[in-house]
C-alpha cells in the first residue's frame, strides 16, 4: 500500500502558498489552542459516556475501547512521513464543525446522548482540518471514519439485525446438537433440553461479535497489500464472526445439558462471549495476509 507521502503529487505541493510555508502565525496558534481547549470541555461529558458504554459489559461494544488507541496508531504512522511539510489551517474545518455543534446543542435538549456522540464524530475531521490543514487531513482520512466504529448503536436500530442472528444461532445449534447426541426441542429462540433450557437472547445473538469483526475488518484490509486479501476479509468478516458465535451457544447448550442449567451462573457464561473474539479476529488477521501494522495495533 502506498503511503500518503507517496500519493502526494506535485499539485499538493504547489498549493502550499507562501503563508503556508511560513506555518501558522503566533496568533493563529492560540486561536487554535484555545478552540481544542474548548471542545475539550464541551465534549468531556459525551467521551465518558462513551466510556461507560464501552464498559458497560463484553455484551455491548466492548470493543470501543480499542478503537481511540487504533486511531491514534495509524494517524501517526500516515502523519510522520509528512512532518517535513509546514504547518498550516483548513478554513474547511468549520463545514464540519459548525454541524458538529449544531448537532451537540440539538442533543442539550434531547438528553439522548447519542446525538452527542454523533457530533463528536463530526467534530474531530473538523478539528483537524483546522489543525493539521489539509493535506494532513487526507493522509489521516481512513483513521478518522474509522471513528464510526466507537459509536454504540442503539437498540432500536439494530432490533431487526439481533433478531435475524438469534434465529440463525437458534436453527444452527438445533441443528447441530443430535450430532452430540443432546436432543432438543426449539420454542421460538428457546432450545429445550432434558436438564434444563437455553434462550438466545439479544446479549447472545452475536451482534456485538459482528460489530467487532467488522472493525477489525476493516482495519485488516486497510493494511493489507493484495487487493484480493482486503476483498476477502471483507466479505468473510460477517460469516466467521456468525460461526464464532453459533460454536459458542452450542458449548453453552451442551454444557446445560450435561451438568444443568446453574452452569450459565459461574465466570464459563461471560468467559464464552469473549470466546467468540477470540475465535473470530484471529481467523480474520489471518484471511488479511501480511496485515503487520493492524497485529501491532
């Protein structure tokens, strides 16, 4: 994969005016460091809720914890080949930061927080434009909607989705379970057995595994350098991370059939979930290839 530096032709360069060359005035700089000063504070309350629902549990988007940390990985890996480059300012930054804010005073009044995070995401390309100008910018493009995947999804959006993936752990556990000579008897996404039953509820649908491999994905093919890698990680991310999760509720079934249903109260039950990471983003580190940047990170 090319780097930014490498893309940069000789119309990058020569749009960097004499102003440019000389970097940011002194005036400039504090102009700059007050506004960060200040979109610091005023999104401080949207970044700990972030950080409670990061972890809240292994359930539910457990893996935004690591994407700020990614982020900031791959932004100063595409960042250092341009450090000979000038400071300079993007006045396009305030088309994505004055939605930003917009949207942060919409969601004052709405308390759903979510609009506040959704205004963060805005916020940040915004910020550095401003910042870094925009040569920079597109260097760090990929980090930056890379971001997405740190937004908690809400429920109501994704009901459909939890529930396409409970059938479908349902119908494959069913069916795999006679082959372990444990018979079941299905009631909607309940598997019924002699010593006890096993709902797959939305917490064991496997959403927050997809979410998951979806990211690592993503990160996989952005570092991967054969085209047909990245295609097929991409593709295969959705599948492996179903599987992973199928694999684990028939361990689960298989346990509450064998020593009962007070087997779902001890640390096996929460230690299956992170099972399924476990199992899923290795597989797609591997169908990446020479994916070194992404197994650093």
């Amino acid at each position: 994969m090319s780097t930014p530096a490498a893309m940069l032709d000789g119309r990058d360069l020569a749009n960097i005016d004499a102003r440019r060359a000389a970097g940011l005035k002194p005036w400039e700089r504090a102009a700059l460091g007050l506004l960060l000063v200040e979109m610091v504070v005023l999104f401080a309350p949207t970044v700990g809720w972030l950080f409670d629902r990061w972890t809240i549990s292994v359930w539910h988007h457990a893996h935004g914890l690591l994407i700020p940390p990614a982020v900031a990985y791959f932004a100063y890996g595409e960042l250092k080949p341009l450090r000979h480059l000038p400071r300079s300012s993007s006045v396009w930054g305030f088309v994505w930061l004055v939605p930003a804010l917009a949207l942060h005073a919409l969601d004052a009044g709405m308390h759903t927080q979510l609009l506040g995070a959704a205004a963060l995401f805005l916020a940040i390309p915004g910020l550095s434009l401003l910042a870094l100008g925009a040569v920079r910018t597109r260097a760090i493009m990929f980090p930056l909607a890379f971001l997405f995947f740190a937004l908690p999804i809400p429920l109501a959006l994704t009901e459909q989705v939890h529930w396409q993936l409970r059938q479908v752990a349902t119908a494959a556990t069913a069916t795999v379970m006679p082959w372990l000579g444990v018979p079941v008897f299905v009631e909607g996404t309940t598997l019924h057995m002699a010593n006890g039953a096993v709902q797959v509820a939305d917490a064991c649908s496997g959403f927050s595994t997809l979410y998951a491999a979806l990211a690592v994905a993503c990160l996989t093919a952005y570092s991967s350098t054969s085209g047909r890698r990245r295609a097929l990680v991409l593709i295969a991310a959705a599948p492996i991370a179903i599987a992973a999760n199928v694999l684990r509720v028939v361990l689960l079934v298989f346990l509450v059939a064998s020593q009962g249903t007070a087997i779902l109260e001890t640390a096996i039950h929460p230690m299956s979930g992170m099972m399924t990471f476990a199992l899923a983003l290795p597989v797609i580190f591997w169908l990446g290839g020479d994916a070194r940047k992404t197994a650093r990170a």
